[in-house]
C-alpha cells in the first residue's frame, strides 16, 4: 500500500506577503489602462510604491491573519468593448 501525502488543514496555512512582494506587484500594472472601482490610476500606484508598500503589506497580512475580505475588495469593473464586423465586400 503506498502511503498517501496528507494536505495539512487550510486554517493551519498562513499566506504572509512581505514589503518586497508588494513592491513587485505595481510593476506589472499598466499605467494606460482606465482606473478600477477604488479611483486609483495605475500610474499613480507605480510611482507611490515605496510610499505604499509598507501600508499594503500590513493590510493585506491582517486580510489574511483574519481570514476576512471586505467587499468592496471583492468588485471589478468590467466595460464591454465590442469588435468591428468584418468587412463585407
């Protein structure tokens, strides 16, 4: 018989982002793309990054110690663009 891994429990697991992780995540936001629900342009997230990345750590880190995600975080925006018809000749 083989011996099956056991997958320890969720409640066991904590995800604890550090200053560095959040740091690298602006850089992949695009700067021309139109702001989300919070009003806040991409640029401005990349150029603040150092000012907001201590803030964002600790708030995401209580996010995940208490296992509760508020939600107005839990929203998107999303803006249908529709495609152009292929020309008919």
């Amino acid at each position: 018989m083989t011996a099956r891994k056991t997958i320890p429990p969720l409640e066991d697991q904590v995800l604890c982002l550090t200053t560095a992780n959040v740091r690298q995540t602006p850089r992949r936001v695009n700067p021309r793309k139109a702001v989300g629900p919070d009003n806040i342009p991409g640029r401005v997230l990349r150029e603040c990054t150092e000012q907001l990345a201590d803030v964002f750590t600790d708030i995401f880190n209580i996010f995940q110690s208490s296992a509760v995600i508020p939600t107005c975080l839990k929203t998107t925006t999303i803006i249908p663009v529709l495609k152009k018809s292929p020309v008919s000749q």
